[in-house]
C-alpha cells in the first residue's frame, strides 16, 4: 500500500495529477485545497504528497488520494467517518482548507458546509453531529494543517509556550488558541493572543 509519494509533475487536470516516481506515471486526486497549492507549480517540477489509498471489492480500481501533509490526511480520514461520505465523495466536497472547514465544524455552520461540492443541508448536519468537538486541533491556521496564515508564526509562539513552559496538553492548547482566534481575528503578536486567550479562560471560569 503506498502512504508517501514523490516525483515529478507530468500532467495536471482539474481533479488529478500525474506523478512520474521511479520510471512509474501515479495519477493521483486531489482534493481542491491541495489542488490550488500547485497553481503556479511548473510541470516537471518535484512534488510530495501524503497519500491515502483506497481500493474494496466494489472499487477494484486503486484510487490514490494526495495531500500536503500528515495533517491534511488525517482530518480526511475523520471526515470520512460521518455517515454517507465516501472517499471520492469527500475528495470532490474539500475545497476549502482543512482549518476553514474545521471551524465551520466546530462553530456549527452548517451554512458554510452546504456549500461544499455535493454536500446538502442533510449532510452537513451529520457532519456536524459527528465531528463536532474533534475538529479542534485542525482548527488552528499554521503549518500542521499546512494552510498558510500571517498569524502562524505568532500562534506557534503561544502553542509553544502553553505546552512546554506552562503545561498544557497539546490538544487543550491548540483549542484554547483556536478559541481565542475565533473571538479575534486581528491579533498580530504572541502578546495579543496570550490576553486574548487568559481573557477567554476568565470569562469561561466565572
């Protein structure tokens, strides 16, 4: 089973790429988001992808499915629990930015996700009722999602900080910080986002 791929851009479409690695042309999905990360990539350049493969009886044919990083895969992979949401169903519906999504999720906008690519109001509500309250280390702009965002370096300061100096968990801090993102979006520096988050654990302790 392949899980990693790297090579060279041979061919590029709307939905797929081909990716020349050993002698071997790899046509790979892609979902949107991926997709537009390659924009301005020349073919016959090198590229990487984190690959989810998918082949059943009732889909002999292996499907390749890429991503930028090991993030990326895994919030496919827990898309890919919420009921009536295949692979190639998921693949076409992701868009928009695994963080985006992730806080639509999270934040109940179930507006936002109807409009993904072949996701209705019903489905977005099942997504809702599956994944909300997972989606917040997802959530988080920066490089573990790899969406890029002029407040990554300013929030991988504060994540920073929070786990290895002050002793929260990962997970409890990636939330924390998403939280205090969503309150306000127009902090620039780690000291703005350390007020923003201490403020918002005050607020919740009253």
């Amino acid at each position: 089973m392949i899980g990693y791929l790297e090579g060279k851009l041979i061919h590029r479409d709307e939905e797929r790429v081909m990716v020349l690695a050993g002698q071997v042309g790899y046509e790979v999905m892609l979902p949107g988001f991926v997709m537009a990360t390659l924009a301005d990539r020349p073919i016959g350049e090198g590229v990487a992808f984190y690959i989810y493969f998918h082949q059943t009886e009732r889909q002999p044919r292996p499907v390749l499915i890429g991503f930028n990083s090991e993030a990326e895969k895994a919030f496919f992979l827990q898309f890919l629990s919420v009921e009536a949401i295949g692979p190639i169903k998921a693949v076409k519906a992701l868009t928009l930015p695994v963080a985006e999504v992730a806080r639509a999720i999270e934040n109940k906008d179930a507006a936002l996700l109807g409009r993904l690519k072949g996701i209705g109001g019903r489905t977005a509500q099942k997504i809702i009722a599956t994944l909300s309250g997972k989606m917040a280390e997802f959530s988080l702009p920066g490089e573990e999602t790899g969406v890029p965002s002029g407040i990554d370096s300013t929030a991988r300061q504060v994540l920073d900080v929070m786990v290895n100096q002050l002793g929260h968990r990962l997970p409890e801090a990636r939330k924390m910080i998403a939280d205090a993102l969503k309150r306000n979006g127009d902090i620039q520096t780690p000291e703005a986002l350390f007020d923003e988050v201490y403020r918002g654990e005050a607020a919740h302790d009253r």
